[in-house]
C-alpha cells in the first residue's frame, strides 16, 4: 500500500504540535527542545535517533524546512490553522 506524502502519521504529528508550541515561544526549534517538549506535554520519551527521523519525514513531507547551524534548526512551514 502506497502512502501519499502528505498523510502524516500520529507521532509526526505530536512532533508538529512541539513545533508549534515551542515555534510561537522562540522562533526556531531544535530537536532537543522537541525531545524535552515530547518528554514534558506528553510523557514521551524517544532516542534523538527517532526524533530526527520524525523531523526529516516531516520535512521531506513538506510540513517544516530545516537549517543547519551546528545543531538542526527546524521551521515550520504549515501554520496550525491550515493543518
């Protein structure tokens, strides 16, 4: 069965959810500061390794671009309002 690239699982998107959050307290969001919002909001607890796989599904997706100044820097490009 194919899935189409914009279909966005559960867990990515409880990722977008930190997103948001954290984009509308400090602009740009890195995945350590989506690790402890996951760890924080929702008792969520993943290896960084899974969190980055997240993040590039999301960005190969199209729903956030990304930036790399020593550590990823994550953008997001769909506001809440038109997911």
């Amino acid at each position: 069965m194919n899935r189409r690239t914009t279909e966005i699982s559960q867990c990515e998107l409880t990722v977008m959810k930190c997103i948001w959050d954290l984009k509308a307290e400090t602009g740009e969001v890195t995945c350590a500061q989506v690790m402890e919002k996951l760890k924080e909001d929702y008792g969520l607890t993943y290896k960084d390794t899974t969190v980055y796989t997240f993040l590039k599904n999301l960005i190969n997706k199209g729903f956030v671009s990304s930036e790399k100044k020593g550590h990823l820097f994550v953008r997001k490009k769909i506001t809440e309002q038109i997911f």
